[in-house]
C-alpha cells in the first residue's frame, strides 16, 4: 500500500479528459467530464457506425460513396472536443494509462455485441516501424491489449506490417486517402490462421485506413473483418 502511495505520488493518476490529477485509488475520468462524454448515438450508419441524421437511412453518405469491406465499425465517442484532445495526448504525449478509459467507452457502447462475435484475433493497426521507434508505441496496439482482456481474445500485434510511411492524411479528400494508402499494409510472414478478425485504432476518420488493413488481410485468407476505435469523425 505505502509502494502504491509513493508512485502514485511520483507518478499521479491524471483524468484522461481534463488531466487534472485524480485521488489516490481513482484511475477513472473526472465526474465533471463524463457529463460531457459524447457518445455515438443512435440512428448510426450500419457500416461505420457513425451518426446518422434518419432512422430511415441504412448507411452514411461517406459508405454509400465509398463502399467498404469490412463488416462492421464499432466506434465509441464522437471525435470532438476533450476527447479529440485526449487522443493527442495519447498518441503523441505519451499518455499510454489512457487506454484502459478508451476500452472502456468501447464497451459501454459495444460490449454487449462485441461479446457476441466469435472473433479469432484482435489485431491492431500497424504504425511504420520508424515512427514506432520514434514514439516508442503503437497506440492503437495498447487499446487493443486491453480490449483482449475485456472480451478474452488474443492479440496479435505484428500480424499486419505497415510496410509504407505514407504521406499524412488530413491534408487529403477521401479518395486520395485511399489511393494513398494502397498496398501500404502486409501481412507479417509465419502468422497464425485467422478467419474473423477485430481490427483496432483509435481514431476512424475516412475508413481509409480499415479498408486499407481490411484488404491485406482478405489476401491472407481472413474471412471477416470488424472494426473498433476510440472515435469516429463526422465526415472527412
């Protein structure tokens, strides 16, 4: 206990929303954030899960433009405000404890059916090696880790290489994504057979880089492929 103490002192336990730090014993979000958590809601997009304006409606208009061959996304938050400054932090601040809270938000939301899928392997998306080696992590790969606990399935991280350092995407439309990120992942040598997979990120904007990862894991034989991340962009 007095070991916990120290270290949690040393090195304290931050809200992953507002960063202010938390009590000792208490890893989780602020109460005064979690009012401003903002879930997808439904009607969402029967394909990446994103909210749609009709209950009508099957798909978005960015899947009906741009088909994808995944099964299904399963996304937790919408991609603004602290959440949106929370993945920054994550991604490039070495925030790593904030992948439990991540996992957490997707099974508040998705749990119930995730549990349901008889998924083989969880993969995460592959960053390219040097940028790995610059950050040190993969942050979808920690996300992934604790989604393996929640739900029992194994993770294979190296299981799809990003064999390309592709140019940034946020400067590209949603068909120049796609054509920027063909062929930029493989599939790693000696790997397990897995028929249904959970692919892992934490963010989803276009759905350029799941059907990217989708793809190159169709070519290695892989029947079905979902998808999960942390938060989904309104549109590109």
């Amino acid at each position: 206990m007095i070991g916990e103490r120290i270290i949690d002192i040393v090195f304290p336990v931050r809200c992953p929303l507002c960063g202010e730090v938390r009590p000792f014993g208490d890893a989780g979000v602020c109460i005064e954030c979690e009012k401003e958590l903002s879930y997808v809601k439904e009607p969402t997009c029967l394909k990446c899960g994103k909210t749609i304006e009709s209950s009508l409606d099957e798909y978005c208009a960015d899947c009906m433009r741009l088909p994808k061959s995944f099964e299904k996304c399963f996304p937790a938050f919408n991609y603004e405000g602290q959440i949106k400054d929370s993945l920054y932090e994550f991604k490039y601040k070495n925030q790593r404890g904030y992948a439990g809270f991540y996992c957490e938000g997707i099974m508040k939301r998705h749990g119930k059916e995730l549990k349901t899928i008889p998924f083989d392997g969880i993969v995460p998306v592959p960053v390219h090696p040097h940028k790995k080696r610059i950050r040190g992590y993969n942050q979808a790969e920690l996300i992934a880790n604790q989604l393996s606990k929640a739900i029992n399935v194994p993770v294979y991280p190296d299981y799809l290489v990003r064999s390309e350092d592709t140019n940034p995407q946020k400067e590209l439309d949603d068909r120049e994504r796609m054509k920027n990120l063909k062929n930029a992942f493989i599939i790693s040598e000696n790997v397990v057979k897995l028929n249904t997979v959970l692919l892992v990120d934490d963010i989803y904007t276009s759905g350029a880089t799941m059907e990217a990862c989708t793809e190159a894991l169709f070519k290695a034989g892989v029947s079905k492929a979902y998808c999960t991340s942390v938060a989904i962009g309104r549109g590109y």
